[in-house]
C-alpha cells in the first residue's frame, strides 16, 4: 500500500504565492496531495489558484492571536502544525511543511520522506562542520539561528506528542529555532543527512540541489544569497555558474517578499505588540481581525509601558512614567505619531541632543541656522559652508546641531541657541518631521522656516512631499533641485546656490596608491563613488559596460572603479566585481580614503566617469574639475550647473523607471539610463585627444573659478531673508 503523504505549503503574510511551488511538486511528486495555510491578514488570503487552502476554518480567536505572538515564524508554526493534527488524524502517514518564499523544489525529495518509521524529520543547515575560515555565517551564528532550518520539516504518524508539545509551547516567548533544537531531543529526531536537500547559504555540495533553502534570498537582487549581508558570505553565487543556473530555475517558486501584518485600519503589528501579546498568554486577548475594536482597547494601555520598557531612550528621558515623568511622557506618546517609530507613526527622538536655548526677546535681523554642523558628512559641509556665507555677508547669525547622524564628529563650535525668527534647516525633506520632534522650541518660535533641501530625482515622493507643510519656503542648491520641488510645491521655492570649495589634496601621486603602482604608465579613467549612496543610481556597471565597448583587454587604459563601503553594501559590490569580471585592465578598489588622498586620487588620473542615473548636485565632477582632470558625464541633473559642452563631454541619456532603489528611489520615478555607446566613444576620444583633454580641463577649471564666491552667497540670501523677494 502506498504511503500518504501531504505536502503543506505555509504562505507568509506578504506577496509570496504557492502555486508555483505547487507545480514542482505535482510535477516531481504526482501521488502528494498538496495543501497551504495563509498566516497573514484573515481578510487579504490569495484566490485559491489550484492549491486548496487547509485553514479556512482557522478563524477562531486562539488562531488570530496566534500569528501575532511572538517572532513572526511562531504563529507560521502554529497554524502549519493545526493543519498537519487535521492531516495526521486524516490518515496522513507524512506531512512535510515547506515555507513559500524561503525553499525552492528542484528535483524529488524522497531523501525527507523516505523512513517511514521517523516521527519527525528535520534538516541541519549545516550537517558537517564548518570550516574556520572566517566566513560569515560561522558556527556561533548557526548556534544562534538554530541548528536546525525552520523552514523545512517532516511528521509522520508517531509525532503526534511532538507536534503537541510544540504547538503548547508556540506561545511566543521561545524562539521557533530553539523549540525545534529541543524537539529534537525529546522526540529523537531524524536528521536528514542527504546534501541535497536544505541547500543555501550555509552549505552548497558539488552535487545537484534538490531542496534549496534561502530565506534571505530576493528574486530582485539575483547576484546574491543573502542580500542584506554586510561581509563576505560563505555561499557566494557569482563565480558559480552552476548555483546561478539552479537559483534562476527556483525565482518564480521563491517570487515575493515578505510584509509586516497590519490590523484593520492600518495599525501595523510591531514588535511592541508582538511582544505584549505574547506576554499576556494568561490572561484573554480579543481577537484582533475579528474583534478589532476590543483588541485595540486591550492593547492600549499596554502598548505603551512595554514600549517604555523595550527602549533605553525613553527610560532615560522619562524614568518615572507613572509617576513624577508620567505626564511628560503621556505628552510624548499623544505626539509620537508625528515623529517615532511606532505603529502608523515614524522614528524615536535622539535623547543625547543638546538643549536649545531660547532667547526671551527673538529679534527679525539674523537666522537660526540648522544643521550637522558637527559631524563629517556632506550636509554637514553644506550647513558649514551657509554659516561661512551669512558670516561673510555680515548677517547675525547663530548655529543649532542637528544629531541624527551616525557620522564621524567634526569641531564646528556650535551655540545651540535660538535668538532670530528666521531658521534655515540643511536637513532633507525626510528628516523634518524628525527635526520637529528633537526641536519643539525651534518649530514653536520661528516665523519662517526654511528647509535647505537636496533630492536625486525629479519625482519627489510622497513622504517628503508631507514634510512641506512644516515649512514656509524652501531653497535648494542645484536648479536640478529646485525645479524638483517647484513642481510640486505649494511655498516659494528659490535656487540658492553654495560655491564649491578648491578641495585640497595630499602630496601623494600614481606610484603611492598601492592599486595603481603596476599602471602607473598607463592612462586611467576613474569612477568613484559610495555604495551607500546607491549603487544603481551611482551606476559603475554602465561605465565598466562602456569601457569594455570601448577598449580591447589591455588595449591600454586602465578602468578604475574606486568604491567606498562596499563590505556595508556587499551584494552591490559583488555585482561590480562580476562585473569586471576577465578583464585585467578594470579594477575594482575599495577602500576609504582621507578626503586628501581621495582627491590626490582624483587629481592624477586622467579622467573621471560618471554615468549616474542623478545627481542632486554631483560634487565629486565639480571637484574634478577645479582639479583640472578632464570629466564625462551624463546629460542630466545637478551637474549641468556646472558642466556643459564646453568644460566637459557629456552623454545622452533616455529617462527609465527606477529599478534597484534600495527603498530610497520609488520604482515609480525615473531617471537616465546614459548612452553607453556614446559613452565609450567619448573614453576614446579622452584618452587619444590629448589637445582635447587639456582643452577640457583648463576650461573646467575656469569654471570652477568664475562661480559665485561665499560672500555672493550671503548677499543673496540677505536679500532673500531681508528685502521681502
């Protein structure tokens, strides 16, 4: 007689969908009868599409509150193990869970299946020792995460004490990794030991996958297992083709992403919540979709203490909340929502601020600038450079600084005071209701706010187009910029432009940077830039494109990708590296320089390359420029205050949806795809034009000397401030 078995597809609460996953194991399994289990909204479960969903009738109270208690995968695990009780005492002789999204079935998988006599069967994510190698993940993150996946398992007809001892103890309060550890022991687990199944990022055998195992995998950023690792990984996709092949036959089965439960009328569970749910395991919870209003009158005076409780800010800030601090902090959390992160809200306040002080009698003659006046980041220049304009113009002025920042600290003498009715904030758009929620004195006093404002596109989202109605005008410095939120803007919106300061550089030329010293002879084009302003919109795989279009290997030029923070962004730089890939003559060098030697680099090469999608400004070109190396760039954004066919060579350009954002850039905004053709005809004409490239940067430099000096820029905005234009 043949066994029963029953494949149980757990569908997390997001966009991920079974049925592709369904098929495989049609396909693969034809006598498996397939069912899935929806642990999301009650009320937004996919269309049925073939697969039969086994908890519809899962809808009672204990259900509902199990999906929020605790870690997310707890209430996964509690509705995949009812169903697989429903399964067993059907007459299943095996119920095998599998997580939409996190695996992928490429060929059978009796190797899980395959004793009949196991009560459980689980997987090891690493069943062999790891090497030390210095790899990441090592053993204490298998330690951590679980010797054991979560996202895979097997019951057969003895494991009805496990899955009751499990299903007691998904209460919330034990991570499902631990549970499964112990489980394990008590229930004399299987262990399936085939290399086949469970592959991911913790192991991959030389031979053909069957079940893969990647729950940090995102169909979007197909260059990489875990896209949100920051060192080098111990699986690494690029390089193998075989693991490319295998992770592009499991995208559809593995499409979708994964997105936080939200209660009727948009109150998202966070962590708070999970927690006070899980907490509260004694005492009656209503149901939270099918008694919304009760559970929210539950939970309110809840929410609040555990919150106070979890944070070290507020505890700090408010370290009596039912006593001496109670009505602070009752202020703090009637206010929260416009300026923390809690649920439908935005980001806690930075406790360590100094204290602005407030003048009693504020005068109309001077401003209140505001700004990272003390941390080492380009705002934080920008902010410096606008007291050293107002300064220059002999305008009153004090200097108020902003913490939101994790930047190095820079020495800016600040005063914190607040003496003038007039305040400039060089803070972004999205940072202002943040601003508000640090500086309540400032927003209360000030009778003219202006936010000095930078963006990247043309299309300004709908975040920051809120963040509007907090100012009375807004001054940007690029046209690029101003044309930006000119358009969508219902306040003034003036370009103000900020000179760019002759950078300074070190002493140390080609034969001093240890990645140049064996092309020290040979012409260099350089691309530079911080992954963390974005990869995609930096765009270094269009110049390496560009390049190869436009030189033979080792025709002679050298390609320089010189990045910064690629270990923060290391599926990014993976893709550059990829990208470079076979050719000797492009190197891709990561390594953060002192902003003197970075501009030492800058001035011995002899071009620099940006085919950016957008810049709100493009400093890196102007530096460029006053540095007399010779510069191509893209037809579009912020530099074209600066360059133009004369100083430079500029490339077409066609506008495209924004793909890989990395959630700063709305896939509903464009931006320039450049030229690449045309892009590596200019690098030709660059490198065997010597008349041309020293045409280009003398005329470059001119440029850069004929911009308006500080003290234009304070007369400027003294008339702005004062003359009522």
């Amino acid at each position: 007689m043949t066994a029963r078995i029953a494949a149980v597809l757990v569908v997390p609460n997001g966009s991920h969908r079974p049925q592709p996953l369904a098929e495989a194991i049609r396909r693969l399994h034809p006598t498996w009868q397939i069912g899935a289990v929806w642990c999301g909204d009650p009320h937004l479960r996919p269309g049925s599409d073939g697969v039969d969903w086994l908890d519809r009738e899962m809808s009672d109270a204990a259900s509902e509150i199990a999906i929020i208690a605790g870690e997310t995968q707890v209430g996964e695990w509690h509705r995949a193990l009812a169903a697989t009780t429903a399964l067993l005492a059907d007459g299943v002789d095996t119920v095998v869970l599998l997580w939409v999204g996190s695996v992928a079935v490429l060929s059978p998988i009796d190797a899980l299946v395959d004793d009949a006599t196991a009560s459980m069967t689980l997987v090891a994510r690493a069943p062999k020792p790891l090497d030390d190698d210095g790899l990441s993940p090592d053993e204490m993150e298998l330690v951590a995460e679980g010797i054991y996946t979560s996202n895979v398992a097997a019951f057969g007809t003895s494991a009805v004490p496990a899955v009751r001892w499990l299903l007691s103890n998904l209460d919330g309060r034990i991570p499902v990794a631990a549970l499964l550890s112990r489980a394990a022991q008590l229930f004399a687990a299987r262990v399936c030991t085939d290399e086949s199944i469970g592959v991911g990022r913790w192991r991959w055998p030389s031979t053909e996958p069957a079940l893969l195992d990647v729950p940090g995998y995102d169909t979007r950023t197909p260059w990489a297992l875990e896209p949100k690792a920051q060192r080098e990984e111990r699986i690494e996709l690029m390089g193998h083709t075989e693991r490319l092949d295998a992770i592009r036959s499991a995208s559809p089965q593995l499409a979708g992403s994964r997105s936080q439960l939200c209660l009727p009328g948009g109150l998202v569970v966070d962590a708070t919540i999970r927690k006070v749910v899980a907490d509260s395991r004694d005492t009656a919870v209503p149901a939270p979709w099918s008694d919304t209003r009760a559970f929210r009158a539950w939970l309110a005076p809840r929410y609040w203490p555990a919150l106070h409780a979890a944070r070290d800010d507020l505890k700090i800030a408010f370290p009596d909340p039912t006593g001496r601090s109670a009505e602070d902090f009752q202020r703090w959390c009637r206010g929260a929502f416009s300026f923390d992160d809690v649920p439908m809200l935005l980001h806690p306040p930075d406790l360590t601020r100094s204290a602005v002080i407030v003048n009693e009698h504020l005068r109309d003659d001077g401003v209140n600038l505001v700004g990272y006046f003390d941390s080492a980041l380009g705002l934080g220049d920008v902010a410096r450079r606008l007291r050293e304009a107002v300064d220059a113009a002999g305008i009153p002025h004090t200097a108020i600084a902003s913490q939101r920042t994790a930047s190095p600290a820079h020495d800016a003498g600040i005063d914190n005071r607040v003496e003038f009715t007039n305040s400039v904030c060089v803070v972004t758009a999205d940072q202002f209701p943040y601003l508000g929620g640090d500086f309540p004195q400032l927003f209360a006093t000030t009778r003219r706010m202006i936010g000095y404002w930078f963006w990247e596109l043309e299309h300004v989202p709908l975040h920051m187009r809120q963040a509007i109605a907090l100012v009375d005008e807004i001054w940007a410095g690029s046209r690029f910029v101003t044309d930006a939120f000119a358009a969508v803007a219902p306040v003034p919106v003036r370009h103000v432009p900020i000179p760019v300061a002759e950078p300074k550089r070190s002493g140390r030329g080609r034969t001093d940077f240890g990645a140049l010293s064996d092309v020290t002879d040979r012409p260099l084009l350089l691309a530079v830039f911080d992954h963390l302003s974005v990869t995609e919109r930096k765009n270094p795989l269009g110049v390496i494109d560009a390049f190869r279009r436009a030189f033979e290997p080792n025709e002679g030029p050298v390609l320089i990708i010189k990045t910064m923070n690629g270990h923060q962004r290391r599926p990014n730089h993976q893709r550059v590296v990829a990208a470079a890939d076979g050719r000797d003559d492009i190197r891709v060098w990561d390594e953060t320089l002192t902003r003197a030697d970075q501009m030492a680099l800058v001035g011995c090469v002899d071009c620099v390359v940006s085919l950016h999608r957008s810049e709100g400004l493009g400093l890196h070109l102007a530096e460029a420029m006053w540095l007399r190396t010779p510069t191509i760039a893209t037809r579009y954004s912020g530099n074209l205050d600066f360059m133009n066919d004369d100083n430079s060579l500029l490339i077409d350009y066609e506008l495209v949806s924004v793909e890989h954002g990395e959630g700063v850039y709305p896939s509903v905004a464009k931006w320039a795809e450049p030229d690449l053709d045309d892009a590596a005809a200019a690098m030709r004409r660059i490198i065997s034009d010597h008349e041309l490239a020293e045409r280009l940067s003398v005329a470059g430099r001119e440029t850069m000397e004929r911009q308006p000096s500080l003290a234009d820029t304070g007369s400027l905005i003294g008339h702005l401030l004062f003359a009522g234009d």
